[in-house]
C-alpha cells in the first residue's frame, strides 16, 4: 500500500530559490530583484512574478507543474536579460525536488503600466514527500 504523498508549494520554492541566487550574480540586472508570487501596488524597477499554474499527478510519486514567470524591468534589455538569466537557471541549476525541466522562452508582452515585461512559460516535473502517517 502507498502512503500519503505530499507536494512542495512551488511557487513558495521557487521564490525563496531566486531570492538566493539572484543576489549573488555578477550581471548588474539580476541586482535588487524584487522576486514574489504577485505583483506590488507600486512596481519596483526589477520584479519577477512566479505563479503556479494548475497541473497534474504525473505518477503516484510525481508532478508536472506549469509555472509562468513574469519578469519586468526599466530598459527593454534589462527585461530581457533577466529574463534569459532565470531561463538558464532554472533549467540548469532548479533546486530539489525539482526533478526535471521543460520550455523556458520568454517573450515580450506588452504592459499596461509602459514598463518593459518578459513572460515565459516552464513545466516542472516535482517529486512528492511521503507523509508520515500516525
């Protein structure tokens, strides 16, 4: 018999991930991100929005996650620049129990607000935790 399989919040490990990794970059754009699951009233210089977007159990001990990324910035480049630098992290380095990746194109959208925006798209594939059951 199977135990209870419990998912990460992705949107909680991805965020808390790139608040980490983006500091510690030398690129003068991944400086001062702010990084969060939604958008502020007053939008900082440099945001990135991570939102889950539904998904599916892939098997008893897997998930595949669609999570878009949303990136803005102040320059056009400094849009697109961040956005290629998550791209490549997140398909290079994505934190456990991220098991593999998918997808990972920005493209231009435009914004209400004028400010420069990337948005992209990537599948996850996640492994559960089992549940210790009393």
């Amino acid at each position: 018999m199977y135990g209870a399989e419990i998912f990460p919040d992705i949107e909680l490990l991805l965020t808390g991930w790139l608040r980490t990794v983006l500091p510690g970059r030398p690129e003068a754009y991944a400086s001062g991100v702010r990084v969060s699951n939604r958008l502020p009233a007053t939008r900082p210089p440099r945001a990135v929005v991570v939102r889950r977007d539904g998904g599916r159990r892939a098997s008893h001990v897997t998930e595949a996650v669609p999570v878009a990324i949303n990136v803005w910035a102040d320059t056009e480049q400094d849009a697109a620049n961040l956005a290629r630098l998550i791209s490549a992290l997140i398909l290079s380095q994505a934190p456990p129990p991220i098991e593999h990746v998918e997808g990972g194109g920005f493209s231009a959208i435009a914004d209400e607000s004028g400010a420069f925006r990337r948005f992209g798209m990537f599948e996850l594939t996640v492994t559960s935790e089992t549940l210790v059951m009393p």
